[in-house]
C-alpha cells in the first residue's frame, strides 16, 4: 500500500470514535490525524496526532491541510436530526458550509479520496416506508435530512463536475458501545443499553411501535471502509448508497433485552423526536451497494444486542453497578 495520510474531520463523535480506531490500525497511528472542535481527556486521543478544528474555520482547515497533506478525508462533523431542529441556522450552516469548504480544500490541495456520511433522514413522508429503493421519492422534511439530501446532490456534482472521489452512504441509525450517540433521533437504540445494565429500566422517547432501519457499528465501519477502499469504478453512485442492516421497535428490542436482563422494564414517553422518526423508512433496500462494492451485514438484531450486553455488562459491573 502507498503512503496514505487520512484525515479524520469530527474524529470524536459516535462514528469517528471507531473509525479513527480501525483506521489507525489500517495504516498506523502515526498516519491518521484525528480532528475536533475540542479534545477529549482520554488516552485514545493523546496516542495519534490531533487538530483542534472547527470545520467552519477555512483558515485552520487549510493550516492543516498544508500542514499534514491528507490523501483521505473522512468529513463527519455535523448536526444531526433531533440537534439540528433545535438550531435550523447552525444545522445548515455546520452540514453544508462545512461540506463546500471541505469539498474545496480537498481539490486545492489535491485530496484523492473524501469519505462523507449521508443518512436514512434525506427520505420523507412519501417516501415508500418499507425496503425503501435507492431511488424513489425524497422529500425530506427536517434540516438535517434537507442539508443530507443537498449534500448527495453536492456529492455527484463535485464528482462529476470535479473529479473528486468522494464516496458517501446513507447511515441508518447506529448502534455501538465505544462511544456515546448525540443528537439523533435513533439514540434511543443506544441509551437503551446503558439504563438496562444501570437501572434496569428506560424511558423511551418513541412511541413502542416506531420501526426504523438500524446497524451495529462494526458492520457501519466495515461498510465505511469497504467503500472507501473499492475500486473507483466499482462506486456507480456518487450521491450516497442504501445500506441496510435489520430494523426494529422500541418495543421489540426490550423484548430482546429482556432475554438477557429479565427483570428490565421499558416506559413511553413520545418527545418531538416522534415526529422526525414518523417521516422515516422502516427498512432500506440496499441491492445496489450489494451489488457494485461487496456490502455485506454480518450482524443480525439478535447478535448486536447479545455482543452490546457483553461489552457492556463488564464496564458497569467494575463500577460496582
Ligand atoms: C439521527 O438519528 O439523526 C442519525 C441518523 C439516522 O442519521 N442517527
């Protein structure tokens, strides 16, 4: 493998946590540069080296361009669906400024590969609710699915346009326990976990009937890297790709965890989060990115919460929990 510089813009959230792992395993930690608007205390971030940026801050994004010569970038910082409806105006400004001055400074500094994440969001209320296709109707109703969906629109047209291999796929809402969810409506998949293992009991702010299309993070990060790493021709889509992982309710998941927590109880209380998960598929077709670059789920339902439960029972036993 040539010498590879990857830059990780938004490294601290719930993607970039695991990605800046996997990836530092991929081509040495030495060589991937994690960035954030701040820096967390931990052990993690002080092995690599690390930029404190704000991805709308041109000036320090060219000073670190220049600084480390990146030929990947993986942009990750945004708002997401439930954070961007409570400040519409930062929402746009974060997802899609950020996005141009990065698209930009990619092709000044001659980036060969941008990675950025699109979402389940960019669909709306007509939108076939069930194995929703990679192509159907997209009328995406919240900020954060209008900046997504702009932002695909964007993706291809800097491609085509450009040249710029830039690579996207729309997330479902994940789930991982490295690090914490923050701001999505699907958070609930994940905050579930740790009230069940501290509590034994969560209030849930969806409805118990809410299905939505979901994925364990190590199969989001395989997805991740499988197409960053495809051959360029192998990515016929250059707006962003279905992927698809299994979907659940509210409800069936604290089925699930009930079998191995027994006494675990779950309680509704419907927030305006509702609203935004109402306007979402309730599951992804994702042939196409079967098809042209591999894309494989190795998780069910079943296994992700069996492999949650594992990782993290230990850490709340150790906190005497
Ligand atoms: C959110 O809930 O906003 C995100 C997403 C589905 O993109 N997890």
């Amino acid at each position: 493998m040539s010498k590879e510089t990857v830059l990780i813009i938004g490294s601290c959230g719930q993607v970039g946590t695991e990605l800046t792992e996997s990836l530092r395993n991929l081509y040495g930690t030495a060589n991937v540069v994690a960035s954030d608007i701040r820096k967390p205390e931990s052990a993690f971030w002080q092995e690599g080296p690390f930029e404190i940026m704000d991805v709308l801050d041109t000036a320090k994004i060219a000073e670190v361009l220049k600084k480390y010569q990146p030929t990947q970038i993986y942009h990750l910082a945004a708002l997401l669906s439930a954070t961007a409806e409570k400040n519409p105006k930062l929402g746009w400004r974060l997802n899609m400024d950020g996005l141009f001055y990065v698209f930009d400074a990619a092709l000044e500094f001659g980036v060969k590969r941008l990675f950025w994440p699109s979402s389940i969001a960019v669909f709306g209320p007509n939108t076939p609710k069930l194995n929703t296709p990679q192509h159907c109707i997209m009328d995406p109703n919240t900020v954060y699915g209008i900046t997504k969906q702009t932002g695909e629109r964007y993706c291809e047209y800097y491609q085509k346009r450009y040249g710029l291999d830039v690579r996207s796929i729309r997330y479902p809402g994940l789930i991982g326990y490295k690090a914490d969810a923050g701001g999505g409506t699907t958070d609930y998949a994940v905050e579930i976990f740790h009230e069940a293992l501290k509590h034994g009991k969560y209030e849930c702010f969806l409805k118990d009937n809410t299905s939505l299309p979901m994925l364990y993070m190590p199969d989001a990060i395989k997805a991740t890297l499988d197409i960053t790493h495809a051959a360029a021709e192998d990515v016929k889509i250059r707006s962003s790709y279905n992927i698809s992982g299994f979907s659940f309710t509210p409800e069936s998941l604290a089925e699930k965890i009930k079998k191995h927590i027994p006494n675990f109880e779950i309680t509704y209380r419907p927030d305006p989060r509702q609203v935004i998960a109402d306007s979402w598929p309730q599951s992804i077709e994702d042939i196409e990115a079967r098809k042209d670059w591999g894309w494989k789920n190795d998780y069910d339902l079943d296994a992700m919460v069996a492999d949650m439960i594992k990782n993290l029972a230990p850490r709340y036993k150790s906190q005497g929990i």
